[in-house]
C-alpha cells in the first residue's frame, strides 16, 4: 500500500501486523505518532476494522486532536473512530451506560480546583484544626487511592475519603479519578456491559504506555480481554510521572502479561542532530531500569552542544537572554526556541531579563485560560443548569453578580441542607422555611431560583450557544463587565466574550451535542492543550511540561545539585533514574541546538545558597563546549 512507502522497516513491521498484542518501544523522536495513525488507516483500507473497531488512547486532548487530524487526512470516513484520552474515553462510556451503576448521566466533572474547593469543605464541616491536612495533601492520598484501586480500608485518611465521595455523589459530581474507577467498577460488575465494549473495540492502541497508572493498566487489560488485539506505544526512557502515580513495570513487564507480544524498536531518530542524541544516549544509559535501545539518525552532525556555568542565577538568566537575542539575529524564530526548568519559581528571572530586553515569551502552566475566574463563573451557571445538584458551582455563582445574598446567608442556607441531607438547590427553594433571612434576601433566592428553573427549561429547546447568551443576557452578568473601567476589568470582559465565540465554533462543529459533552471537554482539558506553538514568542516551561513537545533551540537551566537531581530523589535509585530521564526528555526536545546552564549561587527567601553543579552535568563535560 501506498501509505508503507512513508515508514521505515520496523515502522512498516509494526503497522502491518494484524492481531495480538504488541510492544513499541518508541525512542524520542522516532515517528510514534505517526505510526499509531498509519496503524489504524492500514487496519482499516486493509478491511482487517471497521472504523468504529478501533479505540485509539492518549494522555492529553492536545495528543488526541494532533492524531485524529493524522487519521482524517488518511481515512475517508474516520469520524467513527475513538481518539480519546483515559479520561474522556471513560467519561463517555459512563454517559451512555452509568445508569447501570446509579450515575445519573448529568454528572459534573469536578477538576482539580474543584476538587480543592470540595475537599476544603469537608475540612470545614468535619472541623479539623490540623496545619498538617493541606487540601493539596487530602487531594494527593485521595487521587493516588483511586489510581492505586485501594479499598477504603486501605486508606490512611478513610473517615475523610468517605466524606468526600459522600459530598461527590450528594452533588452529582466525578473527579478524575472516578472516571476511570467508575468504569473499572462498571465492567467488572456487569459483564454485559464490559462484553459490549470488549466486542465494540477489537482493536486498542495506547500511546506514551510507560506513563500509565494502577488504574489504567487494569482499565486497558479488561478492554482487551476478548479479542486481545492491544498495540501499546511507549518509551521506559521518558517515564517522568511517578509522582501522580505512573508505574513505569507496566510498560517493563508488558511481556510478562503478554508472553505472545511482538516487541519492536523503533530507535531511528527523525528530530535531533547526532550530537544531541549522543548526548541523550550518554545520559540514559547510566540507568540500569530500562529496556536496552540506542537512538540513532541519518540528520545532521549538528553545533556542539554549548554549557554555561554562570556566576549566580542572575548571570545565568543574563546568559540566556544574550544567547536568545543572538539566535534571534541569526534567524531563529522565538516560538522556536525553549527555556526549560525544574521547579516554577525559576521563570522569575528570565521572565524579568526579557521584559527589560523587549523579548515576548510566554509561561506553559500559568494561569489557563479555563481557570479564569470570569470564565469559571460562566461555566459554573452552566454546570448547574446540567446539574441543579452542584454545589460547588452553585454557591460560586449565587452572588455572582451581587444580589445581596451574602456569606452568612450563605452559610444558613448551607447548614440547613446538610441537616435536612438535601441538595443547596433545594434548600435555596426552601429559603422560607429557614430561619434568620430577611424578607429582602429571601426574594433574592427566590428570583435566583425562579431564574435558573427557566434555564434548566430551555436547556433542551436552545443549542448551547443560544442558552449561554441567554444566561448572560438574564443575570446580568454581561451587562456588568460591558461597564468596565479598569484595564482588569476589560480584560475580564474579553475573555467572557472568546467563551462565547469558543462555545459558538464548538456548536458549529458539534451541532448535536448537548451542554453535559461541552463541560465534559471543558473540565478534561490540560495546560498544554492551549498552548499554540504558532505564536512567536519564547516558550519557558518546566521540564515536565516539555514531555511530548519539540524545538528549534532548547536551554536546560539550573543543572545543580537539589534541582536536577531534585534534592528529593537524590539518595533514592529509583527516584534518581527517573530524574535522569527528565533530564533525557529535556535533551531529546531540541532539534538543532542545545544549551545546558547552571549557576554557582542562587537567591532564595532567605539569603544566597551556594550549589553544586549536577552530577549529570559533570558526567558530560567531555562532550560539550563553554562558550567564549
């Protein structure tokens, strides 16, 4: 077939297979992408699948439109095919089926603020005075119980974990989690429905496996039980996510589970000159966890790959910030160029260097676009049309604008539900029936109430676009932020105003798709899904944040001892191997030129700290230069 003619020999080999399990282990830069959608075009012109055969998963949204794009241009009709990541995957088999497990199909995806917001109020309610019991860490042991699939009795912190699911159910909502336990939970109590599914999909690809959790991995097993035609893509040398639960042996041991799988290497490199993947080469195999592979590639010999041991953090960002206007007069695009790092609070100082030096640059996983709090407040309004039972948007949006219902009534309307074991939107109905609000307030609710009731009424006569401007139209809302006077204020204006324009693309796209498929793709979306490499400015983001993205030009800042390694995965071995491939991922983003920085001092809160350089770094030093 015409489409193998663009694929190497291992690349066809692994395209051209039909059934059983299969292993690729795809080096950085090898074309994986590419190989998964000629996999599912060649599946499907060869007559082996039907389109709707075929279940394609990814880690990120910004993954899964980059393939389903691939396929379309491959595929005539492909619009049948699921490319989807764990989450909405899931979050769309529990819409058609989770009434068999008592989920109304209205459910609201609670992200990880929203999860926050709940987990502070059952600190509040459960009224714990413990400084110890951050949400961020309630959220962690609860995150990694439902990756793991621990029992409650398996749980350190059980009485809050129940009291948290307990509020979930209460208003009607999942987290991320749960999406994904919910259908595990779902398949293995009804084994009609996991039939269905295991006959719907006889074949299953997974991309970027080596970052898949407790929870996945048995998700992906029950999927492929029946036809066990599972192609799993990944890289042992990238996985970087052990701290949000990722199990690199589910890549390591996928021949023990499957001792029939084809194993195949795709090591040519298609991004990187071969001094940057000598280099890359030489800092992976120092790590003894791994599958044994050696990148290689037909491009290039390439610059040498420059260090810079600066004076202080300082110097260093001044380092970087000549270096990029240099590159910038040689002909190099900003939005070809990266500065990566290890912890957030080190864009600081370049961020500060290219104010002053008039240089755009823009920060991966600042605040998104869908975290804003105007854009929050309109999705909130439309959470609770689709579900009255959510509180938490619910009490976000009930003053919002001001009606002069303030937190003490509030918190009267509050307590009243939880004695009364109804939801907020019930209790707000019975404002009447509550004791210590005002006449005046209590018409408030009641013209609150009234209102969303004609909401939810017209949820299923007007398409999304049209309700959302009838919700601002009727609040208020959009008049109010028309009578800006600040530049903030304007600006909160013009970001209301792309949600609308966003939501009216999405109804033109999707015609038929109902207010519950848009805040499901909203809630689901990643920082980097927004991230638009068109745009001429310097990127600045953590190396985690770089995983799956490459560039032009890629700096590597901070290489001392306590960042890369991090101080806390420096006396641990298998911390330490993953901190070793952070710094691979880092190295294999870069195309032409690489540049590795550090500093002998760097600033903190407290003073001055003297580092040491990197004991990555000074493994290397035969292979790089110092600039003059």
């Amino acid at each position: 077939m015409d489409l193998l003619n663009n694929l190497n020999k291992e690349q066809q080999k692994a395209v051209r297979i039909k059934n059983g399990p299969i292993l690729i282990l795809a080096g950085a830069g090898s074309g994986k992408t590419r190989v998964i959608t000629y996999r599912i075009a060649y599946l499907i012109k060869k007559g082996y699948a039907q389109p709707w055969d075929i279940l394609a998963i990814t880690f990120t949204n910004k993954a899964a439109d980059e393939m389903q794009t691939r396929v379309y241009n491959l595929v005539e009709d492909a619009s049948e095919i699921w490319i989807k990541t764990f989450h909405s995957t899931c979050a769309r088999i529990l819409r058609e089926t989770a009434g068999r497990i008592g989920i109304p199909k209205n459910f609201t995806i609670y992200n990880e603020k929203d999860q926050l917001n709940l987990i502070k109020e059952c600190i509040q309610e459960c009224n714990i005075h413990n400084p110890g019991l951050t949400p961020a860490y309630v959220a962690t042991v609860i995150n990694r119980a439902k990756q793991n699939l621990r029992t409650i009795d398996d749980i350190t912190l059980k009485h809050f974990y129940q009291s948290y699911n307990d509020k979930l159910a209460t208003y009607n909502a999942l987290d991320f989690g749960d999406l994904i336990l919910k259908v595990i939970e779902l398949f293995q109590k009804d084994k009609e429905i996991l039939k269905y599914y295991q006959n719907r999909f006889k074949f299953i690809l997974v991309d970027e496996y080596q970052d898949t959790n407790r929870a996945q991995y048995i998700l992906t097993r029950l999927l492929a039980g029946k036809h066990r035609n599972l192609c799993v893509v990944g890289d042992d040398d990238q996985s970087i996510y052990s701290w949000r639960g990722a199990e690199i042996r589910n890549i390591l041991e996928f021949e023990r589970d499957f001792p029939d799988a084809v194993v195949i290497k795709l090591e040519q490199n298609y991004r990187s000159t071969k001094k940057i993947l000598k280099l890359a080469s030489e800092v992976v195999a120092n790590n003894e966890n791994r599958k044994p592979k050696v990148l290689w590639s037909n491009n290039e010999e390439g610059e040498p790959i420059e260090y810079f041991t600066a004076i202080d953090d300082s110097a260093e960002a001044a380092f970087v910030t000549r270096k990029i206007m240099e590159l910038r007069y040689q002909g190099y695009c900003l939005g070809e160029i990266a500065v990566f790092y290890r912890i957030n609070y080190q864009s600081r100082m370049f961020e500060d260097n290219f104010v002053r030096n008039h240089i755009p640059y823009e920060v991966i996983g600042a605040l998104k676009f869908f975290e804003r709090a105007e854009v929050k407040d309109v999705l909130a309004y439309l959470n609770v049309i689709n579900n009255p039972n959510d509180g938490i948007s619910l009490r976000r949006i009930i003053n919002v604008p001001p009606r002069r219902i303030g937190n003490e009534t509030i918190e009267k309307l509050h307590r009243y539900q939880r004695e009364n074991g109804i939801s907020f939107f019930e209790a707000l109905k019975r404002v009447q029936d509550i004791e210590g609000i005002s006449q005046n307030t209590s018409r408030a609710i009641q013209e609150f109430t009234r209102l969303f009731e004609q909401f939810i009424e017209k949820k299923d006569t007007l398409n999304l676009y049209e309700l959302v401007i009838e919700v601002l139209t009727q609040t208020g809302y959009l008049d109010r932020l028309k009578n800006w006077q600040t530049d903030k204020e304007y600006t909160r204006l013009k970001n209301v105003e792309e949600l609308i324009r966003s939501i009216g693309e999405y109804i033109k796209q999707w015609p038929r798709a109902a207010i519950s498929d848009y805040l499901g793709e909203v809630s689901l979306r990643s920082e980097i899904d927004n991230w638009n490499e068109r745009v001429d400015r310097v990127n600045l983001m953590t190396l985690h944040n770089a995983k799956g993205l490459e560039f032009d030009v890629v700096f590597i800042t901070g290489l001392e001892e306590g960042l890369i390694p991090h101080y806390k995965s420096s006396k641990d071995i298998v911390q330490l191997e993953e901190e070793r491939r952070l710094f691979y991922v880092g190295i294999t983003r870069a195309r032409k030129r690489l540049f590795l920085t550090c500093a002998r001092e760097r600033k903190l809160y407290y003073g001055t700290s003297k580092r040491q350089i990197s004991r990555f770094l000074k493994a290397l030093e035969p292979l790089l230069i110092e600039p003059i």
